[in-house]
C-alpha cells in the first residue's frame, strides 16, 4: 500500500478498510489512467502464509542443528584432552 500511495499520489486513510471494499480500483489525471486490481492481499499484523515463510523455517532449523553438532563436538574433542591428560594451557 505504501508503495501505491506513492505510485498513485493518493493518501489511502484506512488500509485495511479499503482493501476490504475494493479489489479494483481506478484513478485518472491529466495524462494517464491507472487501473489496478487487488487479487490478494495481507495486513501486516496478521500471520504469513507457511508457503513464504517455509525456507525461513527450514534455515532456523538447520542452522540450529549445525550449532548444536558444532557445540558437541567441541564439547567432546575438550572432555577427550581431559580424560587422556592431553592439552596445553598458554598464557
């Protein structure tokens, strides 16, 4: 909507209320005709759609999964050095 108030030069003063009403709208100066049609839409309150937001998912988790192997095998390679006495502490 920011986008077409800009694009159009019209102020919409409630959002969600006009897409409510309109799916089409038209607007004319003095040397074009805009005509734009609103198949859908979402408010940015609302939930995404788990279509846009599935790779998002998929990366937290991923990402989670690789800091969590990361985090045990250091976690292993430090409890390995201590049971068999074998590190070096520098200064």
């Amino acid at each position: 909507m920011d986008r077409l108030s800009i694009e159009l030069k019209q102020d919409f003063e409630n959002e969600e209320n006009f897409l409510k009403r309109n799916s089409f709208f038209e607007k004319t100066d003095s040397v074009s005709v805009y005509l734009v049609s609103i198949r859908d839409y979402r408010l940015r309150s609302s939930l995404a759609p788990f279509e846009y937001v599935k790779n998002d998912i998929k990366r937290i988790i991923w990402n989670t999964r690789r800091f969590e192997f990361i985090q045990s095998l250091e976690n292993g390679i430090y409890n390995e050095a201590l049971k068999e006495n074998n590190f070096k502490v520098f200064k």
